[in-house]
C-alpha cells in the first residue's frame, strides 16, 4: 500500500525552491530514512506531508487523503528534532491532553498514556516534569508522544541526536518493535545510525530527487568495507594491495577502510585469511560501501 504520493510537488520561498517538481511513491513496511544535505528539502516534504504548510504547485496524498485532512487523524503523527514539553506540567498530564486531541476519552486516554510509556520503558516518570529527565529520556518520552493513537505512519526527525549511546540503542529497539505496527520515516544526518535501522533511502538534494532505493549493499560487489582494529594503516593497504583481485584501498573515517575489488575473485576470503596470518583484528566487514560512500562519495 502506497503511504505517500507526490506528482511535481513543488514548494517555493520567494525565489527559492525548496522542492522542485517532486515524484515520489513510498510503500508501506520496513522503515525508511530521508537524507539529504541542509537544504535539500527534507524538511519542507515532511512539513507538506503533515499539511503544516502548502505546496506552491504539484500534489501530494498521505495515505490516501490530502494532507491535513480530519481522515488522518490518528492515522499520522510526527515528532519534530526540536519538540518541547511544557515544564510547568508533568509528562502523563500532557500526554493525556495529546490523546485526548485525537479524540480519546478522559479514560482512553489515561490507558493510552500508560501504555505508551510503558512501550518506551519509563513508566515510572508519568508524574515527573520533562525538566528533571535526561536529554535521552525526554526523547523517549516524545517518541511515546508520536506513538499515542497507534498511528499507521510516523515521521521521525533526527530521534538520536545528541543523545548518550544507551538511550540510541533502547530508542534504535524501540523503533524497531514499532516497525512491526507502522511504517517510520525518519530524517536524519547520521548514516551510519540510518544503516543500522532503515530498509531503504530517499535522497533529496536541492528538492529534487536524486536516489531512491533499498540501503542493503550486498549486491555492491565490486566493493568490502572493513573496519580495523589497531592496525598499521599504511601495512595494512600495503598488504591488501598484495591479494590477488584487488583493485585499490582508501582509508575511510573511524578505521574503515573501503577495498575496491575485481567482481569475480573471492576476495574477503584471500582478506580473513591474510588477517589470521599476521593476527590483525577486525571489527565489522560487510559486502558493499556504507551508505555514506554510495551518496557522498
């Protein structure tokens, strides 16, 4: 099923075109990461998408419906990189008043509220005000917000920035559990964050459309990524050079190292091999580039 259509979506300020005749047609299931650079229009398609803006030109249907329709209600939801919490109030009553927005009773509401909190494990901050909680547990709490209602479709924008490793990963888990009941799109700057929790990229630049496609590499063959542990960086492209099928080394940001390699010979093999002979240690070696080297690189 078809969550999102857009025909020439267009959006101009002044004389800037922030999206720039747009055809897009996303699916239901597995979730998908919107990247792009500042001002590639990310923020401006979700924005249209939810109806908080208007396009200047071409259309676009969410689920069905136009954006900002009364059918949407309770079906989409979003939560913005920048939500706030009102500090004068605690995070159940707030919560509730949200629910009750979608046209929950007072007693749905409430149930809804406790459920939601328990689905991001802090059921115990419901009478705590978001000013005495983490950076990370507000976030939790706010993705509890985005999930009230069990909508179809959720917008996600930068969910773990700024936040310690611990909160990511329950956030990472969270979205994946979610994934089963809704379908996220989540815009952000982190690739690697993207890779680990996305089935497929949309990549916008200058509000066109440049990529659009499944984030899996393992049909790149042409390429291994690796990443080294405490290794003689300049032993270890000298020794990779060496293997037959080789084709060039680059050395990658975090210890990565990309190999470019010929298509027919089994070159991570003639790799584990030469690294147990002289005791190298790996961490991570996929098929493929990362996300970042496919778009950026």
């Amino acid at each position: 099923m078809s969550i999102i259509e857009s025909s020439n979506l267009s959006k101009h300020y002044g004389g800037t075109k922030a999206l720039d005749k747009l055809d897009l047609t996303l699916e239901a299931g597995e979730p998908i990461a919107l990247v792009g650079p500042n001002g590639a229009g990310k923020t401006t398609f979700l924005s249209l998408v939810c109806g908080f803006i208007r396009s200047s030109g071409g259309a676009v249907s969410v689920l069905g419906h136009e954006p900002g329709s009364q059918a949407l209600s309770g079906r989409l939801s979003a939560l913005p990189q920048d939500a706030r919490f009102d500090p004068t109030l605690s995070v159940g009553r707030q919560l509730k008043f949200y629910a009750q927005l979608q046209g929950l009773s007072s007693a749905d509401a409430t149930k809804e509220v406790a459920r939601v909190l328990d689905v991001v494990r802090l059921p115990e901050v419901i009478n705590d005000k978001s000013e005495s909680l983490s950076h990370g547990m507000r976030k939790r709490v706010a993705l509890g917000q985005a999930l009230l209602g069990s909508p179809e479709l959720i917008l996600l924008d930068e969910p773990t920035a700024g936040i310690d490793p611990p909160n990511v990963k329950i956030i990472r888990d969270l979205i994946r559990e979610q994934a089963n009941n809704a379908t996220f799109i989540i815009s952000s700057h982190n690739l690697d964050e993207l890779e680990k929790l996305c089935a497929s990229v949309v990549y916008l630049e200058k509000g066109k459309l440049v990529h659009m496609g499944p984030i899996d590499a393992s049909d790149d063959i042409d390429y291994l990524t690796i990443r080294m542990q405490a290794v003689d960086e300049h032993a270890f492209v000298e020794a990779c050079m060496q293997l037959p099928g080789v084709v060039g080394v680059q050395r990658q940001t975090q210890g990565d190292f990309l190999i470019q390699c010929s298509e027919d010979d089994a070159v991570d093999q003639l790799l584990l091999a030469m690294l147990a002979e002289r005791g190298w240690s790996y961490r991570h070696l996929a098929r493929g580039r990362s996300l970042e080297e496919r778009l950026y690189g």
